[in-house]
C-alpha cells in the first residue's frame, strides 16, 4: 500500500481520514501544519500527499507550491467547499486531484490509487519519440526539452503520453477525464484545463502560441507538433 502524508489541520478530519487509511493498509503520517507538512517529506518520504486548502498560516495553495519547487510528488487538495475559484487555484498551483469534504474513505482511497496509476504509462507504445526539442521517453516516463528533463507532475505526464499516443486525434475533455484522472463525470473538466495550462508553460515556448497540445474548440485538446 502507499505512503501518505496528510496535512489537514481539522482535528476531526485529520483522525478521520488517518483512521481510515490505516484501516486499509496505506502508512498514513498526519501534520496540523503546512509548516509540519513539509518538514516531514524529507523524514516520511511519502508517495503522496492529501493537502487541506484551508490551513492556517501558510495555506494548501502555498504548501502545494512548495511542494511543486523540489518534487513532483503527486497531491490531491483537500477543500472543505467545491468553489470552483478555490478549486481553479489549487490546480493552477500543482495539484494533480482534489476531493471535496467531507468524504468516505472509499472515495478518498479511490482518488489515492487512480493517481498513483498515473505514474505507469499506457501499455502499447513502447519506445522514444522525438517532436523536434521535445523528447518522450516512454519506457523511462521521462520528457526532456532540448536535452533538458522536464519536471512533469503525475498527471501531466499521463495528459501528455495519452494525447502524443495518438497524433492529430481530437480528444475531448470528457475522454481524458475518463484515461488520466478516472473520473467520469463532466464537472471536472476543469482538470483537464487547468493541467493543460500548466504542461503548456513546461514543454511550449511560448506557453500562449502552442505548437503541441492545440485546443479544437467546441471539442477538446489535440497533439499536434507545428
């Protein structure tokens, strides 16, 4: 089972959610803290963190950030509300997933598994492709940009292996909703958007003039190298 670190600063829903884990298998570390929370990824060295919004002093948002400048260990947030202004923001930041509460443990361990999946690429497409400065290994899961590794979070990776397997097919939002995040129902679009948004500024240059990922609007996303 995985190795999560929980940073929640709700009491209840720390000893909750720890419980549950437990319960199931999963090595579970608990922090009230953003502070703490980051303090025990050297110590736990966990694979994967369930990140609170709403914490007190530095906030899930600036926790995540932190996060995303040393690792590209999966995070799915926590947010006590489904605002999509907060949930927009904890996807611009990094996160890979978020789960409103409260929630089940089921659910919660659900999400935990499907992004951890994220980390095997699809099955079929073995080798390295090269689209000009942009290199995918995919037997090594690992993208370079002239010459140069690209850190990519789980599920960016994924989103790109899924979109590149298959060039100049049209995807639409609901389809890779269903292949990178295992989710199958439409409020989520906003997933893949915002995932989109944060590959571009890591393989395009410039991120606003596309020349892989093309938007087909009204229909989806689409790998396209210009």
């Amino acid at each position: 089972m995985s190795r999560v670190l929980l940073i929640e600063d709700d009491h209840s829903v720390r000893e909750g959610v720890g419980l549950g884990l437990r319960r199931r298998g999963h090595a579970v570390h608990a922090a009230e803290t953003g502070e703490a929370g980051l303090a025990a990824l050297t110590e736990f060295r966990p694979e994967l963190v369930l990140l609170d919004l709403m914490l007190p002093g530095m906030n899930g948002v600036q926790v995540c950030r932190r996060i995303r400048e040393q690792s590209q260990l999966p995070v799915i947030m926590l947010t006590a509300r489904g605002d999509d202004f907060d949930i927009v923001i904890g996807l611009e930041a990094g996160a890979d997933d978020y789960i409103v509460k409260p929630a089940r443990t089921e659910v919660i361990e659900a999400r935990i598994r499907a992004v951890l999946r994220r980390l095997t690429g699809p099955a079929g497409h073995p080798g390295t492709e090269r689209y000009g400065e942009l290199t995918i290994d995919r037997a090594g899961l690992t993208v370079t940009k002239s010459g140069e590794r690209l850190p990519l979070a789980p599920s960016e990776l994924k989103l790109l292996l899924h979109l590149s397997a298959a060039p100049e097919q049209v995807f639409s939002r609901q389809q890779l909703l269903e292949y990178v995040w295992d989710h199958s129902y439409h409020a989520d679009a906003r997933l893949v958007d915002a995932c989109v948004r944060r590959l571009r500024h890591k393989i395009e240059d410039p991120a606003d003039r596309p020349r892989y990922i093309q938007t087909v609007r009204g229909f989806g996303y689409r790998f396209g190298p210009l």
